[in-house]
C-alpha cells in the first residue's frame, strides 16, 4: 500500500549545532514516514561511532540521502542532488576535509548500480533492509577508498540488530512513528514496493513494546504505527502464538499514558473482523483511517491485482463506521491506470461520492520499470490522466471542505504539540489530524485539551480552548 509521499524533496533531518560535533551527519529524507523512521533509526547506528547532525550538507562528514523511487523520476531527482553534494565533497576535499556520501532507500535498492556507475564519488549505496550495517559499510568505505554496495535483502533481520531507539530521540516530541512492520507481498500491478522492500516481515511484539514503552516514557502520547502493509501485521507474540494487529492494539492500550494510537498504511484485504471490533472497544485508537482505494471499478482493480472489488471496499467502511461512528477515512487514488476507460474513472468517482473522504492523495499512473503495469498495453494518454486528476481532486477538496465544516462549532480533543505561528498561539493535532490552533499558554504544550472549533481555513482549523483549560 505504501505510505503517504509527499513528492516533495526533503525533510531535512539536522539541528543547528553550536557544538562542533565529532562527525557531523546529515541526512536527506524523500518520501514516506517509513523513510522518517529510517533516517532516525540510520542516526542511531552511526552515533556511537561519534556522528552527530548538522543542519547543512556542507557542514557534514557524511551525508545520507533516503530516497523514495514511488513515483515519478525518482532517480532523476537523486541524480541532481547528488550532482549538488558532488560539489560540497569537492569543496570540502580541498580543505582537506572527507566527505562520505551514502545513498539509502528505495532508488538505492532499484537502481544502485545505476547510481555507482552515473556517480562514482557516491561511497556507499544501501538498500532498506540493511542499514544495520551502516557502521561496518562506513569502515569498509574509509578503508577501500572504492564504493561499497549491499543491496541484498540479509537472512537476518535489521530490527534484532538496530541499537534500541533511546528516549532522547523521542525527547519533546508528543507524537512518534514507530515501525512495527515492512515489506509486502501483494504485487500490486503497479507498485515497486514488492521490489524495493522485498517481503512482507513483522517484528516480534515484545520489540514493539519496549519501544513503545520508551517512546510514552519520553514524554509521547500519539504513536503511528508504521509499515508498508501495516493491519497485515503478524508479529511473534510472547508465547510463539503469532499476534495480529489488533491484538497489539488491545495490549498497546494499556500503556498509561498512551492516549493516541494511529496506524498506516491499511490494505482493504487485510482489514479483518479483530481489528474493526478494536475500533469499536479502545478509544485510544483514533478514528482516522488511512485505507488507500487506488480505484472504483472493479475491471481495474482486477488488473491492479488489489484482490477485493468496490463494493467489498463499500462494505468494509460500512462496517468500520458502525463500530466508530466518528471515523473519518483517508485513501489513495490512482488515475490512469493501463487500460482505464471514461467509465472505469466514472467509477472512481461514484465511489468517492458513495464513501465521503476525509483526505485524499491522487496521482497520475507512472510507470514504474519492472512492474507488471509498465509493460502493459493500452497506456492512457497524459492529457487524459491530467483531465481525469482534475476532476477527481476537485471532487476531493470538496469532501475534504465538507469535513472540516463539520468540525467548526463542535468540541474536539486536541494535543498540543509546539508554539503557533503567530505569537501567543499553541498548535496542536485533531484526533483526524487537522492542525489546530488557538491563543494559549505554552505551558498547555504537550497536553490533550478540550477546543472549540470557531474557524476552518484552508489547511487547519482553529478553534477557542474551553474556560477551564486556560486556567489549568
Ligand atoms: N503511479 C502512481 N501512483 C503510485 N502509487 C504507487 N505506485 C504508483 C505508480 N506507479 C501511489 C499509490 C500508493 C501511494 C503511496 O502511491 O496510490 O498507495
Ligand atoms: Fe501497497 Fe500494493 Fe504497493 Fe503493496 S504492492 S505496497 S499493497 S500499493
């Protein structure tokens, strides 16, 4: 299923430093939150071996980029960054200064050889399934002067081999991503994730525990749940029986303190009887759904291999709506998938109206190379794509609008998590993860407080805090 990508370059993942660090590292983040998790989980490995973050690249000992090959010209876009930390390696080389230049995730994984053979000052290309490794890659980059390469998916898995995540990572922060699951086996038609993220594995549900402990410890109230496939989850439970992810749900419950539980991203197959009833028995777990569709009819989900039809998709919302009356659901779309016709789109359409979204991505078909999709007939030209995007987005900004517009005037529980952007606000997130923002202390930052909603604008809401919170 994917997670949700932004497209859009990077999070930059650094602080701005007085200390002059050891080493200083800084990574380059494209793409889903599970490319987030990574960096972070990349910093951890490489900090006992003295590296620190730095703000900007030209500051670093070594850089990483985490790259996302999900949609569009992925690779192209790591070429022209990698074209830009050319020039900071060579700046820095001639003040004596090495720079090791590491390039992680998906495009690594597809296209690594590519990348050493278009950009051979890259010292270290390295797939998502082995970051484990980093600090031994990083001697042997030092020791050989020659590029290192593993893009192979190791018998043993990253999870038992990554340090703990320590609370410091997590520290101030009240909301955290926490990877429970990866990889995936549903081939679908169009997507690189089977290829790039190689099959679907759980970690064992005491690791999530633990981690998850240290997260609330920290300070963390809303944990997201990640992975590829993540309601697929089957994790080794304490006894060798093996846990869904509803059971982990009921369990992480229990954690006092955890008072949001999120998860992403759901396939429709995987979304069992267990885990609907959990949405109906723990309010910790929010009633926002991320459960991508990619289409409405059933002709072109057939060809997209997503294994379940629209209305089996109809009948799952049903169903999660009578267990949770306030869900609220998010989903992707694809336009222009081979061999989709005016009345196939007409069917996305139809199911949009019939289910309601929340929140929406939607994106032209790209072919990805190796996938079954890419070799197929019946391409649907470019225009039409744009046509179709067109429509579909502004059938979903509409709903999206029509969301929101319920919300001004209710009272909704908000988590502050950071100062507002205008002086004297504190900003926070909606149980469906609107932004929020009202006039408030900062010392309310980090608690979950009653508002009411007074306002929507166009990518947040805001709202008053009720009397008795001001004065708390
Ligand atoms: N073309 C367009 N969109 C794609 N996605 C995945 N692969 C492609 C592709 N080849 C979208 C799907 C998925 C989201 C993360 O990205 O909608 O759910
Ligand atoms: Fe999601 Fe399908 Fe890609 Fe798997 S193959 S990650 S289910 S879109």
């Amino acid at each position: 299923m994917g997670q949700r990508h932004s497209g859009a370059p990077a999070i930059m993942t650094g602080t701005p430093a007085n200390t002059s660090p050891a080493r200083g590292l800084h990574v380059i983040t494209w793409g889903c939150q599970m490319n987030v998790y990574d960096s972070a989980r990349m910093g951890d490995v490489l900090r006992p071996l003295g590296y620190q973050p730095v703000a900007t690249p030209d500051a670093a000992d070594m850089i990483i980029l985490n790259t996302c090959h999900i949609r569009d010209k992925a690779a192209e876009k790591v070429f022209s960054e990698l074209g830009r930390l050319r020039k900071i390696k060579e700046a820095r080389e001639t003040a004596g200064q090495q720079t090791i230049i590491a390039v992680a995730g998906c495009v690594a994984q597809a296209e690594g050889q590519e990348i050493l053979a278009r950009a051979p000052y890259v010292d270290i290309v390295l797939g998502p399934q082995t970051y484990h490794r980093l600090p031994e890659m990083v001697a042997r980059a030092a020791r050989a002067g020659g590029a290192v390469i593993e893009t192979d998916f190791p018998a043993e898995q990253k999870f038992d081999f990554l340090p703990e995540a320590e609370a410091p990572q997590t520290a101030g922060n009240y909301t955290a991503f926490l990877t429970i699951q990866e990889g995936c086996d549903k081939f679908c038609s169009f997507c690189v994730v089977p290829y790039t993220r190689g099959a679907e594995s759980s970690r064992p549900v005491l690791s999530v525990l633990a981690e998850a402990r240290r997260m609330v410890e920290s300070g963390v109230k809303d944990i997201s749940l990640l992975g590829q496939n993540v309601n697929a989850y089957h994790g080794e439970g304490p006894d060798g029986s093996t846990w869904g992810l509803a059971q982990l749900a009921y369990e992480l419950a229990k954690l006092p303190g955890l008072s949001r539980i999120r998860y992403m991203t759901s396939h429709p197959r995987d979304m069992d009887d267990a885990l609907i009833a959990a949405h109906r028995d723990l309010p910790q777990l929010m009633p926002f759904l991320h459960l991508p569709v990619q289409a409405g009819s059933d002709r072109i989900l057939r060809a997209m291999n997503r294994g379940h039809t629209a209305d089996e998709y109809r009948d799952i919302v049903r169903r999660l709506r009578e267990a949770r009356p306030d869900l609220a659901l998010s989903s992707d779309f694809i336009v222009g998938h081979p061999g989709e016709t005016d009345e196939d789109f007409e069917a996305t359409m139809q199911l949009v109206r019939d289910v309601g979204f929340a929140l929406a991505y939607s994106f032209k078909y790209s072919p990805r190379p190796g996938t079954p999709a890419a070799g197929a007939g019946m391409q649907v030209p470019e225009d039409v794509k744009d046509a179709r995007l067109q429509a579909l987005q502004a059938l979903l900004r509409e709903q999206q609008d029509a969301f929101n517009a319920t919300l001004v005037g209710k009272t909704i529980p908000v988590l502050f998590t950071s100062e507002g952007r205008k002086p004297g606000q504190i900003a926070g997130r909606s149980p469906w993860l609107q932004p929020v923002h009202v006039s408030g202390p900062k010392h309310l930052i980090g608690k979950e407080l009653p508002v009411r909603i007074v306002e929507r604008l166009t990518n947040s809401l805001s709202g008053v805090l009720e009397e008795e919170c001001v004065s708390a």
